[in-house]
C-alpha cells in the first residue's frame, strides 16, 4: 500500500507539497491550518472534549501538510484529553493512528512508530498515567502488527528491564483504564488495513 501511494503522490519533504486525502478517521479542517500552538489555550485551563477536539484538528492539519509523524504527535496529544465516561467527543482516535500508520510512509517522515510508542508508554508522567500508558502501549500493539520492520528499542528494554506487554496485556489493560467502549475502537483498528 505504502508504494502505490508514493507512486501516486510522490514522496514528500519539507519544501514539497501535495494534495492528500485526508485522513478518513479525523474532523474535517475545511483548509484552515491548526498548528499545535492552537492548544496553547488549554495549558493551564481544562483539557477536555474541546481539548481534545482542536488536536484532532491538528493531527488532520499536519496529515495533509504531510507531516504524518506530527500528525502522530497530536494523537498522542488528544489520546491525553480529560474525557468523561459519558463523553460525545467521539472515540480515541485508534483508527486514525492506524490509518497513518498504514499511509504516513508514502508521504513523509514517521520515524520508527513503535519505538516512538514504546518510549511513550515507559516514560509517561503526569495525571491519568495508567490510562495513558494504556492507550500508548495500545497504539505500540498497532504499529507493531502494521509494519513488523519497525523494532523494539533493545537497549532500553534491556537497560530498563522492560517487559514488553501482550497482546492480551494490551487488551485487558484498556478495559480496565479506559473508557466504555475503548477497547473496541482499538480492536477494529487492528482488524482494519
């Protein structure tokens, strides 16, 4: 998939720009740029469904700048949102970091994803930890089922004793930290592709 789409779009960098799809799997920008300055406003107010809104935006912004590493870095950013169990936000956008997941190659710089989310998950700080380890070791699972090329950061796995989780760690985990109906967002990112 990854080569139809670089033979369709072209590979992308910093000086290059082409018109991309948009990810299916977030709110649509109307061609208004949202950069992560935007979020700027929540840093010392509530980070809640509106929080969680405007990265989404952002994560949609960047995809279409191609920049899907960014555009990663926002999911992360909205997948930290304060939602409430009863929210109308909309579910965690699993199947949009699978969708990138699956497309960002093609288009532009993503890194080696499952090391970023390893990171993630190991050195999570803050409010709701369990939950964001959760969610970011769930993320981890994906880009290690999507492309099974990108590797584990041995070295700190094995400097910091690090176990990594199960398929039915990951799932038992997002049932128990996150919210209704979560685990299942996830799971049909992973049965997407």
């Amino acid at each position: 998939m990854a080569r139809a789409w670089a033979k369709l779009f072209g590979r992308m960098n910093d000086s290059t720009r082409v018109n991309l799809p948009p990810c299916p799997y977030l709110p649509s920008i109307g061609g208004v740029r949202h950069t992560a300055a935007s979020l700027g406003e929540f840093r010392h107010g509530e980070r809640g469904e509106a929080f969680f809104d405007q990265a989404l935006r952002c994560a949609q912004s960047r995809w279409l700048e191609g920049l899907p590493a960014q555009a990663l870095l926002m999911l992360n950013r909205a997948m930290g949102a304060k939602l409430a169990p009863d929210s109308v936000a909309g579910p965690m956008p699993y199947r949009a970091v699978g969708w990138i997941l699956r497309h960002g190659e093609a288009v532009g710089f993503l890194g080696n994803p499952r090391r970023h989310f390893q990171h993630l998950a190991t050195r999570m700080s803050g409010g709701e930890t369990e939950r964001r380890i959760a969610r970011a070791w769930a993320c981890w699972e994906l880009a290690r089922r999507i492309n099974p090329a990108w590797e584990a950061d041995e070295r700190q796995i094995v400097r910091e004793g690090i176990a990594e989780p199960s398929f039915e760690e990951v799932s038992a985990d997002l049932e128990r930290h996150g919210l209704p109906g979560e685990a299942d967002e996830w799971l049909r990112a992973l049965e997407e592709g």
